[in-house]
C-alpha cells in the first residue's frame, strides 16, 4: 500500500506541473517509480577489487569514506558519491561524481578536470536547487533537492543538498547524503523505490538518530548500508535501535556486488569498513 501512494503521489505531481509532465516524458522511463516484487536470496557478497569485471545485472558497491562510495555499473560506468577530491592513491578516473556542500567533507571546489561528470547538488542561484538527469546507458542519475539547516533547526540554504538516485543493473541505489530534515511526501515520491540505501547515522550533523530510522522504515528499502558514522559508539546505537526490524550482516569487506535477483527476503543493514581504493594484490 506504501508503494501504491507512491505511485499516485507521483501521477499527482505531475498533473499538477504540465512542465514537468512534458519533460519526463523526453527521459528514460525511471523504474525506480514502479512496484516491483521478488522472491530473493542471500549471495551478493563476495571480495572483489574495484578493478574486477563485474557481471551482467550487477552493481559494485565500495565504501570509500565517509560519505563517499565507488558505485560501479556491469557496463563500466564508475560513479563516485560525495566526491572530496581523493578516493585512494591509484590511477582511476570515474566518469561521474556527485557532491554535496553543507560541509566540505562531501564535495571539491577542484574536482579533477577529466572527470567527464561532476554533479553538484545544489544549483547555480542561492535557494533554486537543481535538476539532475544523467543517462549512461548502464546508469541513470538523478537527484531529489534537500534543504540545508542551520544551528536551532533554522533553514540556511533551500535546496541547497541533493539525495543522489543511480539507476542500475534493474536497481536503484539512492545516497542520502547529508540529509537534515525528513522528505516531503513529494520528495519521498520523487525518489521512488529505492532498493538499497546509504544513509547517514552519525546522529546529529545530518538527522537524529530515531528521524533517520523513520527515514529508513518509510524507505523500505531491501539494503541498508550505514555510512557517515564517525565512531564505532555512533553506529552501534544505530544498529541497536535497528536490529528488532532488520536483519544485521557485518561483512567485515569495504565492498559487495549485488543484484534485483538476489536482493534479501529480510530487510538487511550490511555493514562495510570504510577503506580508499587500492590496486589489487598480485
């Protein structure tokens, strides 16, 4: 029933902006907006350097740092999540990075000149945001504009952070960066279904710890992936306010591979160890 006000949320939007209407309408259909159901298993994870091929209807998911993750596509596009400038000593270029600015933990004001995509999540004009929509063939990203707050819970920038949706492999991963107030119900409709999440739970810096499990339940979503926790005392007091409604798998890996095939039954928090890219070993 969730996901059915979903869809109506989103048919509702759209009559109401014929804009809009008309510019969905020139873009790849988003299969993240429709109710899709199966029957999955447990077998995404594996080790894997970031250099491995990746198989046909599979994404890659390494967990840089902090906020940042190397979200890899079965066709070869490379995508880097709130990008800083540095992902590890190794001559790797991504071909698109997103990055958002309420601290300067999340974005560059340099990023390397041959990244052919740098997606920032705010917009050119303070408070207006901006409108992502990148298709890649193997890729599609997009993004949801946030507000940035300020101290006593007041709005310093409208629209001035992005959630980051990637499209994928049948899959949608969505980045919630650094997420400070709860979606609107237009903004939950415009992230759609969101198969695996990287959300915050330091606590504090983005939202308190029982908002941001909200977030999570209402999301739904089938992975959980915690990021941007600082400390080992932060993210234990997240997977013990989450372990009565999700199953908990701590890989003890920087990385999984994962598919719509084998996404779990259970919802599932998979817990990464952050670690910058690396050649692989011989």
């Amino acid at each position: 029933m969730i996901r059915l006000g979903v869809i109506l949320s989103c048919l509702f939007i759209i009559a109401m902006h014929p804009a809009l209407a008309q510019e969905t309408s020139e873009r790849t259909p988003s299969h993240c907006r429709a109710v899709a159901e199966t029957t999955p298993g447990i077998g995404y994870l594996h080790r894997a350097s970031f250099r491995d091929p990746i198989d046909e209807d599979r994404v890659r998911i390494h967990y840089i740092a902090h906020a940042s993750f190397l979200i890899q596509a079965d066709g070869g596009t490379d995508a880097v999540t709130d990008f800083t400038g540095f992902i590890g000593n190794v001559d790797f270029t991504p071909d698109v990075v997103t990055m958002n600015h309420a601290h300067s933990t999340h974005w560059t004001a340099f990023p390397d000149p041959a990244i052919p995509h740098v997606l920032p999540g705010w917009g050119d004009e303070f408070g207006r945001g901006i409108d992502h929509h990148l298709d890649l063939g193997d890729m599609v990203i997009r993004n949801v504009s946030t507000d940035i707050r300020a101290a006593f819970g007041t709005v310093s920038e409208p629209k001035g952070n992005s959630i980051f949706v990637f499209e994928t492999a049948g899959l949608c991963i969505g980045h919630l960066g650094h997420l400070h107030h709860e979606p609107t119900d237009e903004q939950y409709a415009a992230l759609g279904r969101v198969d695996v999440l990287l959300a915050p739970v330091d606590g504090g810096y983005t939202l308190p710890l029982d908002d941001m499990i909200e977030v999570i339940l209402r999301l739904r979503s089938s992975i959980v992936i915690p990021m941007h926790w600082f400390g080992e005392s932060n993210l234990r007091r997240f997977l013990a306010g989450m372990e009565q409604r999700f199953a908990v798998v701590e890989t003890g890996e920087t990385a999984l591979t994962v598919s719509l095939e084998t996404l779990p039954a259970q919802p599932t928090i998979i817990l990464l160890q952050p670690a910058p890219l690396r050649e692989p070993s011989d």
